[in-house]
C-alpha cells in the first residue's frame, strides 16, 4: 500500500518491506505461523490469518516486536499517564516553541 502511494505521489519507491512493528507477541505469532486455533481466535476465518502470512513470507511486510512502554502508536490510540505521554511526544519529534 505504501509503495502504491509514494508511486501516486512521485516519490521514490523503495524495494524494503513494510515494517509493523507491534507490542503483542501472540499476534506476532499469528502473523509469522499462520492460524492458531484458540478461543480467542475461533471466530476468525483461517483465510484472513493466511493472507497475513503470505505478506510476511514474501517479505512485504516485516513485523517487529516492540516494547509497549515504547510503542508510539499508544499516543493515537490510549489515554496515557503524562509522564508516558510525554515520553512519547518527545519521542516522535514534537516540541513546543519555546522550548528551542
């Protein structure tokens, strides 16, 4: 999807695999092995779980495992302590004006 936007845009297209990176291991997992039957699961189709697979084996996508205290996507998706939120912030690049 990326390299069709950056293609639309006319930007370069670069030949590396998308990278997801993650903070679940057993969706990691599922990812890298393909469907695991579990409770939690038992409502999905196999066919989606193989389709991810397939992204990963052929190296279109690169899941990588990273810690949720350092996961930056928490700062879209969770109300967070502002300690962390800060944390966050300032990991991304965003300062405030008078701090330069």
């Amino acid at each position: 999807m990326t390299q069709h936007i950056r293609t639309t845009c006319g930007l370069p297209v670069s030949k590396d695999p998308t990278v997801l990176y993650e903070d679940n291991a057993a969706c990691i997992t599922q990812i890298k092995e393909g469907y695991i039957k579990s409770d939690r699961t038992k409502h999905i189709p196999p066919k989606f779980f193989s389709f991810t697979q397939e992204l990963e084996k052929n190296k279109d996508v690169d899941v990588q495992y990273v810690r949720s205290s350092e996961n930056v996507a928490d700062l879209f998706t969770k109300a967070l302590p502002t300690t962390v939120f800060r944390k966050l912030i300032h990991n991304i690049g965003m300062r405030r004006l008078r701090d330069f």
